[in-house]
C-alpha cells in the first residue's frame, strides 16, 4: 500500500510537469507507465493475498521495472524541459 501511495503521489507530480510542458513524450509515458506499474505491481500483490495463487508473484516484478522506467522518464524530462 505504501508503493500504491507514493506511485499514486508520482502520477500527481507528472500531472503536474504536463500542465507546465504539454508536449513532453517523457512525461506522458511516465505516466502510462507508473499507472501500469500501480496495476501490476500493487494489483498482483493484492490479488495474491487475497486467492493466494502463487504465480501471480511473477507479475510484480514487472510492475516495478514500469515504476523504475516511469521515473527514469521523469529526471529525463526534468533535465531536458525544465
């Protein structure tokens, strides 16, 4: 819940660089990305606690590697828009 919040907080800030450049690739995707990120990762984890299907726990990791792309894509528009 703790990643859920602060991805969630991360999806606000993009929000917030979009209104200032709108024309940002970067921060677009940042923000597709860390929403599939909230989904597989917080998603799956909650999916798993609650059917206890254990293969779901090969879904996290990806969301994760969508949260590190999504902020990664955020310094990179920091640095070049701002």
């Amino acid at each position: 819940m703790t990643y859920q919040m602060f991805h969630a907080t991360g999806i606000l800030v993009i929000g917030f660089l979009l209104s200032k450049v709108t024309t940002s690739p970067q921060f677009t995707w940042a923000g597709w990305l860390m929403l599939l990120g909230i989904i597989l990762f917080s998603g799956s984890l909650y999916t798993l606690s609650l059917t206890k299907v254990g293969i779901l726990g090969a879904i996290t990791p990806l969301g994760g590697v969508c949260f590190l792309a999504a902020w990664v894509l955020i310094i990179i528009g920091a640095v070049k828009y701002l």
